[in-house]
C-alpha cells in the first residue's frame, strides 16, 4: 500500500493518478470538507477512464497534529509521498504554514518509524535553493542560506527538508525533491492552480521570473526516484526557466487579452513603503514585503541536469504545458457558466 498526504492538491492528485495507472494500491489523504468529486473531474483531463481510477482510491481523513490518526492511516503502508503543505507568501497565513510545513512533516515522520514504511519521498520547493554554483545556477548544492532574508514559505519549506533529513540520517530511506512552479489542471483556486486566473485578472506582471514544470512531469519523476531507490538525496524538478512576461503573453494572448504591464522594481519598493505607512488599512499591501519583492523581480537560471541524468527523463517544453492546461482551464470556465 502506498499513502499519498495532500492527495486534493494539484500535485498529491496526479502521483495517486500514476501510481494507480502503474496498477499501484493507493490510499489517499483529504481533510473533511475537502472536495473530491473536484479531483474526479480533473482527472477527466489525464485519462479516459477517469471514474475507473478515482474509484480505486482509499481516501482517509487525517489530522497532521493528531499522532492517532497518522497511525491509522499508515496501517499497511510501505511507502509514502508526502505531498501536503500549506504554500502562500501572504503574512497572515505565517504561523499555518509553520503548523503543516513543519509540525506535520515531524509528527508524520514520527510515526513513520514504528510502522512499516520503507520509503519515503518529501515534496519540497525551489524556494529553499539559495547558493549558485561555478554556472551562476542554482542546483541540488544549492544550500539555503540562513543570513539572507526569505518567504515564511521558503523557512517554512527548509525546515520541514530539515525534519526529513534527521529521519534520512536515522535510517529512514528519503528522497528530496524540489519542483518549481508546478503547471496543472483542476485546482484553480489554490497555489500554483491559480497560475490562470492570476494572469488572467491582472493587467500587470513583474520583471523577473521563475523554473516552471508541468505536474504530469513532477510525478513521473518522483515515482521514477522512488522506483530507483535513489536514496538520501535531493533532486531538483524543473522543465524550464522563464520570464514572467513570457508566459503572461502566452495566456493572456490565449484569452484574447491585451499585454500586461510590467512594474518595475523601482515602482514595487514605493508599494512596500506603502505597505509599511498603510498596510493595516490595505490588506493587499501586506504582501508587497521585501522577500517577495526580491521573488518577483530576480530571475535565477536552476538546474534539472541531475534528474535528466539519473532517470534519462525528457521533460514536456514549458509552452506546450501551459497550451494544454490553458485548454483545460477554459473549458472548465465556459462549464461553469
């Protein structure tokens, strides 16, 4: 049996879809008032038999501050991807993403080590990947470094890497993986589903940009790790680096939009001003804070040359993945109408 947690996210769905497809038992973490017949209909986008999948799935209500009942759900379990966590850049979500990030990353490796488990993949992010190597790009060596000043998310994210290396170095058998902006069908309105709908509503952009990688792919290689037993390391999943702009033009030409607008540097430092003079009376100013401004307007180059090389893999080129979940996301929108 396999235990998949955050098994709704836009991720955790598609590696429970592939392992399935590889004839794998799955069972599967919700919270209560997760929607899963949601899940059920994104799966329409990956296959042709979406019912015969979905229904294959033992879902399980778990509760990460609960040791109970993560000893329930890995009754029978030999390997786990942990895919659950909390992601936002906004302020006030700081002390929930410390709760899930970390505390539940602990509390499941926890009561991983009286169960059955043999293997165990942890979801982590680019986000932590701070030191460049003789290239000037970012890789699996790429230490985070405490002295610069992050995300709650990116803290939030090393020091949950940091529980799954104490168990890696107490014997558990882990692999690390650090995927970019994942790109995914279904899940709209949380994370990295919102990619659409925020260049869709915002008639601006930034001058930097980030690694993308389509989920399909983020899957595939986590399964193939695990398949490989490639233990006691990290790996970096992304397709490709690009800007911003780019893929702003790319959808929002797609949606019959004009060009975004992109805001300087210059023009987001007076935002952050404003967020210090006004940010109690605007919520929205909240988020323009000096981490994420660096985010926004820096654009990295990060290396996926170690995963190619391990598992010979061929990622799907960035624009084709955004044309087909693009297509996705609107003919989810015109069902909706």
């Amino acid at each position: 049996m396999i235990f998949v947690t955050g098994a709704t996210g836009i991720l955790g769905r598609i590696i429970v879809l592939e392992l399935l497809k590889r004839g794998k038992n799955v069972r599967a973490s919700k919270r209560p008032g997760s929607n899963i017949n949601e899940v059920k209909h994104s799966y329409s986008f990956y296959t042709e038999n979406p019912d015969d999948f979905f229904n294959k799935i033992e879902w399980v209500n778990v509760d990460f501050d609960d040791l109970d009942s993560l000893t329930t759900a890995l009754q029978g379990v030999d390997e786990v991807y942990h895919c659950a966590a909390k992601v936002s850049f906004h302020p006030k979500d700081e002390k929930e993403m410390y709760r899930t990030n970390i505390k539940g990353t602990e509390n499941l490796l926890f009561a991983c080590e009286g169960s059955d488990v043999k293997k165990f993949l942890h979801v982590s992010s680019v986000a932590v990947l701070d030191n460049f190597n003789e290239k000037g790009e970012l890789d699996e060596d790429s230490d985070f470094n405490p002295k610069l000043e992050h995300s709650a998310y990116a803290i939030s994210k090393h020091l949950s890497e940091m529980e799954a290396w104490r168990a890696s170095a107490e014997g558990m058998n882990v692999i690390i993986i650090n995927p970019g902006m994942i790109v995914g069908s279904g899940n709209w309105t949380q994370s990295s589903g919102e990619l659409f709908s925020t260049f869709e509503d915002n008639s601006f952009t930034f001058s930097g940009g980030s690694a993308y990688v389509d989920v399909r792919d983020v899957a595939n290689t986590a399964i193939g790790l695990m398949d490989n037993n490639l233990f006691g390391e990290r790996f970096i999943i992304v397709a490709e680096n690009n800007r911003y702009a780019d893929l702003a033009k790319q959808v929002r030409t797609r949606l019959g939009l004009k060009d975004a607008r992109i805001l300087s540097q210059s023009v987001l430092n007076i935002g952050r001003i404003a967020n210090i003079l006004f940010g109690w009376l605007i919520p929205k100013l909240k988020m323009v804070t000096k981490s994420n401004i660096e985010a926004i307007s820096s654009f990295n180059t990060i290396s996926n040359h170690k995963v190619k090389e391990k598992l010979n893999y061929q990622f799907i080129p960035v624009k084709e993945s955004i044309d087909f979940h693009l297509n996705n996301y609107i003919n989810d929108k015109k069902l909706k109408k």
